[in-house]
C-alpha cells in the first residue's frame, strides 16, 4: 500500500466484524510498533495482544464502565457529549456522530477480535508511546485491520485492568491505551480535517502561508 493511503485513510474503525485477525497480522502490527521511535531510544513500552474471548469480557465490562464514567463526568451524560454548546451546528453533529460510534464501541468492546493493551514506564517525556501506537494502527492498515486508539479504560479503570490482565503494580506501569483491532464493517476514507489553511502559519505565528490547501492532497 501507498504510504500515503495509509496516513491519510488510519483513522477510528470501531465497527469491526468478529472475524478473527491471522496471528501474522497480529505480529506484523506490534513488529512494526517496536520500530517506532522513543525518548533516548528507552523503548520503556510493553504491549499485551488480547484475544481471549473470557479477557476480553472482562475487559468489555471495565471498558464501559470507564466509558459510562467519562460521559457522565465530564459531559453531565448528554448524547452530544455537551458539542451543541460551544461547536457550530455541523461540527457539533460530527461530535454526535464520534460520541455514537464511541459509544456502540463501548457496549461491542468484548466483540472486537483482538486488542492491543499498550503501557509505558519511566518516560519523562510522557510522549513516547505516540509514534508506537500510530505505527501499530498504520500497520493494521496496510493489512486492511481497522483500530481504534482508546484511552478510557487506562484513565479511568486502571486498577480493574491491572488485575485482569495480571500487570504488576509494582513496576511503574501506566496503561497509555488500548487498541482496539479488527476487519472494518464500514468503508475506508479519507480522514475529514479542518484544513492546512486554518491551521498552519508561516514562520511566525498569524502568518498565513497562502498554500490555498483547502482539500487533502491525496484522495481516492
Ligand atoms: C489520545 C486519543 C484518545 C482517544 N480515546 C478514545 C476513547 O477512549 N474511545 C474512543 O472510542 N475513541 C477514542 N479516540 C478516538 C478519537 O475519537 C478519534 O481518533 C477521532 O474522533 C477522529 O476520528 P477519525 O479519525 O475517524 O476521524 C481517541 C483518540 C486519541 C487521539
């Protein structure tokens, strides 16, 4: 696959069918993460490939509880994740439709067929993870497995993770994500961004750099 497919079409599947992912796929998407770059090469990252149908109930359960935790505290539990307020009517429909599509992940978490649970340890950065963990999805793509990043279950419900995943508590661990893996229900497709136009300067801040990018430079 073009590389530049890849980057521009890795973006959240959480539909996925049950099928399961061959263990080659798996273990070209955790080789493929490792490659990754990290503060001072420490490479202080482990990653637990979750297929186990009993795990992953377990997980599923603590997954929507972190989830439900999430909506309620910080979005008072509204379905707009609280978007009407503060977003423009189209982009507040787009909050609703991530908030749906997070949510069916939240009650189908335990259906998804494999997950990569990634921590990190001793990262004064507290960055390091990120090149890993898009590399693990940008591979799953050129394999034509969807993924997820998800970041509920280590925020909010680390402690029930730990005990069901039997991660010593000991050691400096910290859940960075979990993510989630699987043959997409939907189409692939560009990712929809606001524009580089919007966001870029030139040299200084407020600078506009007149590139007249408005639309993605690669597409279908
Ligand atoms: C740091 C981070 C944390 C995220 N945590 C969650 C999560 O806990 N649950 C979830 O369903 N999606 C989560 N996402 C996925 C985002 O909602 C998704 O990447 C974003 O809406 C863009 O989706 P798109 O690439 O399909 O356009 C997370 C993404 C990032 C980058």
């Amino acid at each position: 696959m073009d590389v530049f497919e890849a980057l521009y079409t890795t973006r959240a599947m959480r539909r996925v069918s049950e099928d399961p992912i061959p263990d080659d796929v798996l273990k070209q998407m955790v080789d493929a993460g490792i490659r990754a770059p990290s503060g001072s090469n420490r490479q202080g990252w482990k990653f637990i490939v979750v297929t186990d149908p009993e795990i992953k109930n377990q997980l599923g359960d603590s997954y929507r509880e972190a989830w439900d935790f999430y909506v309620k505290e910080f979005y008072g539990g509204t379905s707009d994740m609280g978007a009407s307020n503060v977003l423009d009517d189209e982009k507040a429909q787009q909050v609703v439709r991530i908030s749906k599509s997070a949510a069916w992940l939240s009650e189908n978490f335990h259906k998804v067929p494999a997950m990569f649970v990634v921590l990190s340890r001793n990262d004064p950065t507290g960055s390091s993870i990120y090149p890993a963990i898009w590399s693990i999805m940008l591979a799953g793509r050129a394999h034509g497995v969807g993924t997820c990043l998800t970041t509920v279950l280590g925020m909010f419900k680390p402690e029930k993770a730990f005990e069901i995943l039997s991660i010593p508590n000991d050691k400096g661990w910290k859940i960075d994500a979990v993510i989630t893996a699987g043959y997409p229900l939907g189409k692939w497709g560009v990712a929809k961004r606001n524009p580089v136009d919007e966001v870029t300067y030139l040299n200084t801040w407020g600078n506009e750099t007149n590139w007249n990018l408005k639309e993605p430079l690669w597409n279908y």
